[in-house]
C-alpha cells in the first residue's frame, strides 16, 4: 500500500438494540446472547423474592389463634347431637379452610380428615348392625341370624334384631366424632406445624416438639400418599388398590423414617435440650405448679365437655390455667432458647380465636335453654328441627373467613417463608 491511497473505512458492526420480550427468541441468531442489562436487574427477582417473603411473615396469623379456633369449634360439636348443627359446624369450618389455606402441604390434609370422619360413621353404624344397639326400638328393619353366646358373656350379642332407632342413634353418635375429626383437621389444614412450635413456651419446647411431629405426621403422609399415586399414574401403573396400597407403604414408611433421622440430626446441631442451672426450690416449684395446673385444666375441660359438671368446669379449668401459666414461667427461666422474629399477637388472632371461644361459650349456653333441641331423641324416631339462636350461635364462627389474612400466592421458585 502507498502513502497516496486512502485508508480503509474501519469495519462497523451494528449494536443489537434492545428487544422485546416476544421478539427476543424469534429474530436471535444461533449462539447470540441476550444484551447484558446490569447487574441490579439480575438481583431483581430476588430482592422481589426477599420482599414478599417479609410481608407473607408479617402478615401471617399466629398459629395458636386458629387452634383456638378450631377446638372451640369442637367444644361445641361435643355438645350435641343434632345433626343439622353437627352439619352446619362442618361446614363452617370447611369454608373457612377453602378461604383462608395456603398451598403448604400440611394445608392438603383437610381432605383426609373429611375421609376419615365418614369411615368413623361407617364403623359406627357397623358396630350398631352387628353388635346391637342398647335403644330399644319398635320399628324392625331386618333381623339377622345371633350367635349363642355363653354365659360368661351375658348383656353382648352378636346379630339380632336391627331397628332404626338404633341405627339412628348411632348415626348421630359418629356424626359428633366426625365433627370433632374435621375440626381437628381444620386446625391441622391452617395452622403452621413450625410456627405453632416457635410460639410454644421455653418450659414446653421438648414436649412441643414431639407434639408438633405428632401432628405432621398426617399431612407430612397425605403429601407422601399422593406424591407416589401420582409417579404411579405417570409410569402407568394403577394408584388404586390393594396391590397399590402395599406397593406405596413401603416407601411412605421409608420416607417417615428419613425425616424423623433428618430431624433428629438437626435437632442435635442446634443444641437441641440443653439448659440452665436453676435453684432447685425453683425447679420443685416449677414442677407442682405445672402438674397441678394441667391438672386442672384436664378437671374443667372434661366438666365443661360433659353433659354435667359445667358449673364447677370453668373455675376449675381458670384455676389450672392459672397454675399452668405461673409454672410455665417459671420453667422458662431454664430455656436458653432465643426467638428469631417471633409471632405477634394482633387484633385479627384476638378475632379468630375469639370467635371460637364465643362459640364454645353459646353452645353451652345453649344446653341450658333448649336440650331437646340439642339433643333430638332417637325414640321416638322424630326429624331433628335446627334452633335459632344455637345456629346463629355457630355462624359466628365464619369471623376467620374475612378477619383472617388472605393467602400469599406463591410460586413454585419462591422459598417458604419457614
């Protein structure tokens, strides 16, 4: 090249501009790679992520408030028989699981706990066909072939006569065990199982672990039941059966066994039961105060669960509540467990549990001016009629439906806020 001829133009590529998200893999060459847009928009998701997960824990109600909930719902079940009311408080509590679950696992036992109730009242009125019933009823439905029985077994038959008195009476006996499963259930679906124990006192933080484990072992399994159906109907296997059934407890077992010993592990890392030294006159006292207040709450609960005994129920269950209280305090004083962000009692926990207590408190109430509507008699056969104010009574128990946070939707990348 010469020094007269010009210099080359210097080769120019055109800088890919930004595009859009539907253009972005239409118009891209093979190899080519999306323009980089900084470092803060790839830490966006994130910081996102971060935001929600804050609020989702902010706004979370505590766990305790809908266990309170739920079991004033089930005080009320155990105080009739009316199937109409027995109805109408299972369908209180399964509106309010439908409105305010999550998509957590445990959220998806409620449906086993409904299952469970309806085999409950299959083997009642089982038990009532072959067994008998100790109603006498006039209205034969069919007489079955009775076994003779020897003396030594005098008052217990087995076939006979079945009436349908007895029939009734039996089915609105596993009614208000059903009742009382699905409430249990309800608390299950709603409540979460590791927040319930982080809310727990420092005295009752052994115990409570084994209680909380206890209580994850239904929906941990429900999850595991229906995680394996699934991988059997992909694999085109059938998922019902008994041959299915076997097939899938085995692993359900195993997996229950994995989590107990991952459990166990990280348990013994965190320094799980360790505590501190305490006089001993504080430790004895702690000791009496606590036994003799669960105690007591035992005495007022069942005084206020039975039929009789509701007058001296509720000061002896203030009593044990109280002793229970100043002995739980006391303990405390030997956990050297800190909360991280502990749970706060607000003003909508004070309106759920609130609102099963209220229930509690009507139902009861309810025994005292209107028993025969509580309890409909099975003889004579005559259809249940639904009390007024016992019914508005149980409708009270919707509150947590609307005072109860909505739900955080949650995607599938998000982590739980546990």
């Amino acid at each position: 090249m010469s020094a007269d001829e010009p210099l080359p133009e210097p080769l120019t590529v055109p800088r890919p501009g930004p595009r859009s998200a539907a253009a972005g893999t239409a118009d891209r060459a093979p190899g080519e790679r999306l323009p980089n847009r900084g470092r803060f928009a790839a830490e966006a998701p994130e910081a996102t992520k971060q935001v929600r997960t804050r609020a989702a824990r902010a706004d979370a109600l505590h766990a305790g408030a809908w266990w309170i909930w739920a079991l004033g719902l089930a005080t009320a079940a155990s105080r009739t028989t009316n199937p109409l009311l027995l109805g109408l408080l299972v369908g209180v509590a399964g509106y309010v699981v439908a409105a305010r679950r999550t998509d957590a696992p445990w959220a998806r036992s409620y449906g086993a706990f409904l299952k469970l109730g309806l085999v409950v009242i299959g083997i009642r009125l089982v038990f009532a066909v072959v067994l008998g019933s100790p109603i006498p009823g006039t209205h034969v439905l069919v007489t079955l072939p009775e076994v003779p029985l020897p003396d030594w077994a005098r008052g217990v038959r087995i076939g006979g006569r079945v009436t349908a008195e007895g029939l009734v009476f039996a089915l609105y006996d596993g009614l208000k065990l059903a009742a009382l499963l699905i409430c249990v259930g309800a608390a299950n679906a709603l409540a979460n199982p590791a927040r319930l124990l982080k809310s727990l006192p420092g005295a009752l933080y052994e115990a409570g672990v084994a209680v909380v484990v206890a209580m994850t072992f239904a929906p941990n399994l429900v999850a595991d039941v229906q995680r394996l159906r699934a991988a059997r109907r992909l694999r085109g296997r059938p998922d019902r059966g008994v041959k299915a059934l076997l097939q899938v407890g085995l692993p359900v077992l195993e997996g229950a066994l994995e989590r107990s010993v991952a459990l166990a592990a990280a348990m013994d890392a965190r320094g799980y039961g360790r505590t501190a030294q305490v006089p001993p006159a504080v430790r004895h006292t702690t000791s009496a105060l606590t036994l003799g207040g669960l105690l007591g709450v035992c005495a007022g609960t069942y005084g206020l669960l039975g039929d009789v005994g509701a007058g001296y129920g509720l000061p002896v269950l203030a009593a044990g509540l109280a002793a229970a209280l100043a002995g739980l305090w006391l303990g405390g004083r030997r956990s050297v467990r800190t909360r991280y962000r502990p749970d706060r009692w607000g003003v909508r926990a004070w309106l759920v549990s609130g609102s099963g207590v209220a229930v509690a408190v009507l139902m009861i109430r309810a025994n005292s001016y209107a028993p025969a509507a509580l309890h409909p008699p099975a003889v004579p056969l005559t259809a249940p009629e639904l009390p007024l104010w016992p019914a508005v009574s149980v409708l009270l128990g919707l509150i947590p439906a609307f005072a109860a946070p909505a739900p955080a939707t949650r995607t599938p990348s998000e982590e739980d806020p546990q």
